[in-house]
C-alpha cells in the first residue's frame, strides 16, 4: 500500500478504494481475535489500551482454567461453583460485552466503508456488523449464564460447611415427593440412596421400596423416644409415611433442621435409611415430581424405551379418566409424559414403578450434555429452583460435580431391595446390610 506517512493503517489520503477494502479486513480480523489491536494501529490508542488490557484478563481466565482442568479438576469446579466469584465473572462478561460493542462500533468507523465501491461497502458493513453481534451476544449470554447460576447456586445450596466421605464414599438420600392435588401432604414414594465412592466416582443407586415395613432408626435417633420398637405398626406404618407422620405429630424432635436446610420429615426418613442400609447419610436431596416435568421439557426431553402400555392419567380403577397411552417402543417423551411413566400404577407393581423411576433417572443422567445445558440453561435453573430442595453444602459442590461426571462415565449400578432379594414386610437388615457392602465393594472395583 503507497500511504503518506509510516502507518499503512492511519495514513489513508492517496488510498485505493481497493487498498482501503483490504486495509478494512485487517481491521475486522485484528477486533476479532484481539478486541482493540484495530484501534492500537489505526485509532484511539487510550481505547486501544482498554480494548486489550480487558482482551488480556479474558484470555487470562481462560488459559487459567485451562491449566486448573488439566492440573486438578476439583479447583476448576471450587471456582465455577463459588457464588461471589461466578457473579463477578458475569459483571465482568456484561461489561466486556459493552466495551466490545464499542470496539465494534468504532472499528466501523476506522475501516471508512464510504470510501469502497458499493459492493464492497456492503459487505465490509455486514462483516462487522456480524461480528458486533456474534460477539456481543456471545459474551452478554455467557454472562447471563453466569449471573443465573450464581442465584440458583445460591437458592439452592444455601447451606455453609461441607462433609466428609463415610468409609470411603458419599451417601446422598434421593426423595421423590408426590404431593398432587388428591395427595394429604407429602410422602416420599421414591426413596433411594445414590452411594459414590470418593475416589473413583463408581456409584450405586440402592432403591428402598416405599412399602418397607418393620423399620427402626439409627443409633440417637430422637425418633426412638416415640417408637423405641421402631417403626412397625404393620400396613399403617410403610416406610414412606414416616415424613408425613413426623410431620404431622413429631416437628419438636428436630428443632434445629429447617435451619439447617432440611425438614424434620427429612431428618426422620434419613435416620429410618440410615437403619436399613447401615450406611451413614451426609445429605438429601428431594425432588419435587409436580416440578419434575418442567425439568424434563426444559432439557428437551428424553428418550425411554417402553416395555409395557401405560396410561396417561387413570387414577380411578376402571381407567375412565385415561387422558391417553404411552406405547410400547422407544419414546421421545415430553415432561408431562415421563412423569406419568414413571409414577404410572396401572396393571404393574410397586417394584415395576420404582424400576421405571430409576430407568428415568439414568436416561435423564446420560442424555444431559453439554449442549443442551448451556442453550437451555435458564429454563433448566429455572425448573431447578422449583424442583430440588437439599442441605449439600455449597463448599461441596466441586467435589460433588467431579464425582457426577464420572459416575456418568462409568454408568450407576442398581440394587433394588424388592422381591424376592428383601421380603418386605418382614426385611432381615442384617443381610440388607450385607448384600450392600457386598454391592459397594463390587462397584468400587469396577464390576
């Protein structure tokens, strides 16, 4: 290019429109990979230092993140999962989005699409002008992301402190509570306990039936002032309706465990677990199903294989509220759909809805990606909210996460306490307890 001057980019008076145009692309290129190169050589070099100083701490947290995922995984985690620091990075990604919209703006202006022909004109101006979108909307939703995860972290896990592994694994309580319309107060009908080792991340998922009878509590529980028999009154005194019970007559045991995130519900189901698994729980979960089918539209559905024709509705005995039928075959189901299939009692048993609970759950653990995550993500944080209750501390959500991305590598392993492996109504916990060591051990190495 023969510019007057020592700069090709800012000396322009005897410029080509065809110089000008190809001088136009370097610009564009130099606001695409390094936001404020274009106005360093060619512009307003005080914004030209903003551009690339905020360029730099961009780059800077990228790389270091990089470094974390390759060195520790754990620290990544610690990071993205640190309220303070996600709502400071999304302040910092909206404010990068700005400043990049002015990079962008004044960009146009130095790349002087007056000067071209008017083909080239236009399409330098809608180069840029895709840029400035592209860039700004991918910076402006990264921060949106960031800023929603911050207060679903923050609804969410609440709770300060964290846990330690019992005998080298974490023991969460996984409630699904049923409480509909027709429903007086909440039982627990699904009820399970998600086993992780604390090293390898191999996991087992033990289902306990919801018409478990005959149970006691674990050692110190407050519960055995009431029942120091246990709990085993007979039909009326299923496992399940241990939360409504506590609820209903025995709140002053547990003075402390709203406080603590959980309910005295819980805290009483957890103890009656704890007895019939022999293992120590750290946490619950509870999962709402009236909010479950949100989750599940807002993830885009999810793929099942149906096995047997289930109704849609058909609570009353001779099906003539059925609204419709799920068919035999593989299934891309809706929320509404998948919460039917799975809490559907039509023609099937306790133990066949408790299968088909857990068939929803590891389709649901294997077909979440990251895709779909992030293009979905404020509906799913926004079903989320409605949907999870649970006293996991926040400090625990690195471990937890790292933990979960391996356990989907590795796939869970079922164990079902039904018939005939446990008689239900008279369960002998002493071999319960040792079918699930058994079963740990075995998970653990990887069988």
């Amino acid at each position: 290019m023969n510019y007057r001057g020592n700069s090709p980019f800012r000396s322009l008076d005897r410029a080509t429109p065809e110089q000008i145009h190809r001088r136009a692309w370097w610009l564009i290129a130099l606001t695409i990979f390094v936001p404020g190169s274009a106005q360093l050589v060619a512009g307003n070099r005080k914004l030209a230092r903003v551009g690339i100083v905020a360029t730099m701490v961009i780059w800077s947290a990228l790389i270091l993140a990089a470094l974390l995922a390759l060195i520790n995984r754990t620290w990544l985690f610690s990071l993205a999962t640190a309220p303070f620091i996600v709502g400071v990075a999304s302040v910092i990604l909206f404010v990068f989005a700005a400043l990049y919209l002015v990079l962008v703006v004044d960009t146009l202006r130095l790349i002087q699409p007056a000067r071209m022909y008017s083909r080239e004109r236009w399409i330098t101006t809608i180069a840029i002008a895709l840029v400035g979108a592209i860039g700004v909307g991918s910076f402006g939703y990264v921060g949106n992301i960031a800023s929603v995860q911050a207060g679903l972290i923050n609804t969410i896990f609440n709770q300060s402190g964290g846990t330690t592994a019992s005998n080298g694994r974490y023991n969460i309580l996984l409630l699904g509570a049923d409480s509909g319309k027709n429903r007086f107060g909440i039982r627990p009908d699904s009820i399970s306990v998600l086993s992780i080792d604390a090293t390898t991340g191999h996991a087992v998922n033990i289902g306990i039936p919801r018409n478990l009878q005959h149970v006691g509590f674990s050692e110190g529980s407050p519960m055995l002032t009431v029942y120091p028999n246990g709990w085993n009154c007979g039909l009326e005194c299923l496992i399940n309706a241990i939360y409504k019970d506590v609820t209903d007559n025995h709140e002053d045991l547990y003075p402390d465990a709203r406080k603590n995130g959980s309910t005295p519900g819980v805290e009483a189901t957890r103890e009656a677990v704890e007895y019939v698994t022999g293992l120590e729980i750290q946490s619950y979960v509870m999962v709402d199903m009236a909010a479950f089918e949100s989750l599940v539209d807002a993830l885009g559905g999810v793929d099942i294989n149906v096995k047997q024709r289930l109704p849609i509705g058909g609570q009353a005995d001779d099906l003539s509220d059925v609204q419709g039928w799920i068919e035999p075959g593989k299934q891309h189901m809706d929320g509404r759909t998948t919460l039917w299939y799975a809490r559907s009692r039509h023609n099937t048993s306790d133990y066949d809805r408790m299968a088909r609970q857990r068939e929803v759950q590891n389709a649901i653990l294997q077909q979440v990606d990251p895709a779909n995550v992030l293009t979905r993500f404020r509906e799913i944080a926004s079903a989320g909210e409605k949907l999870v209750k649970t006293d996991i501390p926040s400090g625990m959500l690195s471990t937890y996460v790292d933990l979960a991305i391996k356990a989907k590598e590795f796939g869970i392993k079922p164990l079902e306490l039904v018939p005939p492996t446990v008689n239900v109504m008279w369960p002998n916990y002493k071999e319960i307890h040792s079918l699930i060591a058994k079963t740990l051990k075995s998970s653990s190495k990887g069988n």
